[in-house]
C-alpha cells in the first residue's frame, strides 16, 4: 500500500514536472517553416549550381540574399501568426522574449557578414553564417526542445569545418545548401515532435 502510494506521489510529481517544462518552452518558431527553409535552401544551391548561373561572387550573394529573404518571410510569418491569433499568447509581448536570445549571434553575423563583402572576403561567408546561425540557436538551450542545441553544435562544427577547408569555394553553393537542409529540416521535425507532444499532454490534462 505504502509503495502504491509513493508510485502515485512521484507520477504526480513527473506530471506536473512535464507541465512546467512545457509551459517554459517556447512554441512560437513553426516546424513545418523550418523544414520548408530547408528545402528552400537545397532549391538554391540547385539553381546557383546550374551551368546557366553566373558563377561570380556577386550573382551568388544576391541568391542567397532572395533565399534569406523568402526565409525570413517563413519562419517569422508563422511567428507572427502564432503571436496575433493563439488565444493563448492573448498578444502579450513578453511571451516573444524567447525570440530575442537569438538576436546578439545574428547581429554579429550580420556585421562580419558586411565587413567581409565590403573586403571581397566572400569565401569565409558560408562559415560564419553557419557558425553565428548555430550559436543562436544554443542560445535557446532553455527555452526549446534539448535536441535544437544538438542542431546548433552541429552547425557550429560545420561552419568552423568550412572556415578550415582550405578549398571553399563561395560560388560551390552545395555546402552552404546541403547543411542548411539538412540542419533545418531536423530542427523541424524536433519542433513538430515537440508540439505534437505538448498537445498530447494538453488533451490530457
């Protein structure tokens, strides 16, 4: 009887520490953006990679510039959306705070990112935005599921990989694509999976 009772005890207790974790993790970035961010990259690489595209560092940069953009417009569109129309956010903008931990590594880029271009440095490009775009996303280390910072230390080794290799190439896309696909679309299916178990433990409850 004693045992019974303390199995309950500690089911409660592992209950009711799910709900706070569930409720510290952020649920405003959109798994299927992230995939589709993904494949928007892979999409990129396939038409700056075609013998039709010009192969200077100036065509390349203005590709990957739309395909940041349209990017941009995916994933914080679905943030916008989650913000203004979820009945549980009530559009209170202290739920976005999550959302600004990734702004300093993204400035940082942003600023090398500039500095670079304005040196003709562009082959170190494709390194930083992979290394910074990973330590943005360890920064979430609180507040989304732990395998998005197994992601962003994936990122970070291939960024510092393609800094290292001493044949990068700016206008080869296929590194800068193959690892954004292949990084995005994990971190979307940990996001899907993550909020399919948020809204299992909600019907629950």
């Amino acid at each position: 009887m004693v045992a019974h009772h303390i199995h309950d005890a500690l089911s409660q207790v592992h209950r009711l520490q799910e709900l706070i974790l569930n409720k510290k993790r952020f649920q405003g970035y959109s798994g299927k953006a992230r995939i589709l961010s993904g494949l928007l990259a892979l999409a990129t690489s396939a038409v700056l990679s075609h013998p039709a595209f010009p192969r200077t560092a100036n065509a390349h940069l203005a590709g990957w510039t739309i395909a940041l953009a349209a990017a941009l417009v995916l994933n914080y569109g679905a943030l916008a959306k989650w913000f203004l129309f979820n009945p549980a956010v009530r559009r209170d903008p202290r739920m976005l705070k999550p959302a600004l931990d990734a702004v300093p590594a993204l400035a940082v880029g942003a600023v090398l990112s500039l500095v670079l271009i304005l040196n003709g440095q562009h082959r170190f490009l494709f390194g930083i935005w992979m290394s910074l775009y990973g330590v943005a996303q360890t920064a979430y280390r609180q507040s989304l599921p732990p395998g998005i910072y197994g992601v962003g230390v994936a990122y970070i080794a291939a960024g510092l990989l393609c800094l290292l290799w001493p044949g990068s190439s700016f206008t080869n896309p296929w590194s800068m694509g193959l690892v954004f696909f292949a990084g995005e679309v994990a971190g979307g299916v940990i996001l899907l999976q993550n909020q399919s178990e948020t809204d299992e433990r909600t019907s629950k409850e």
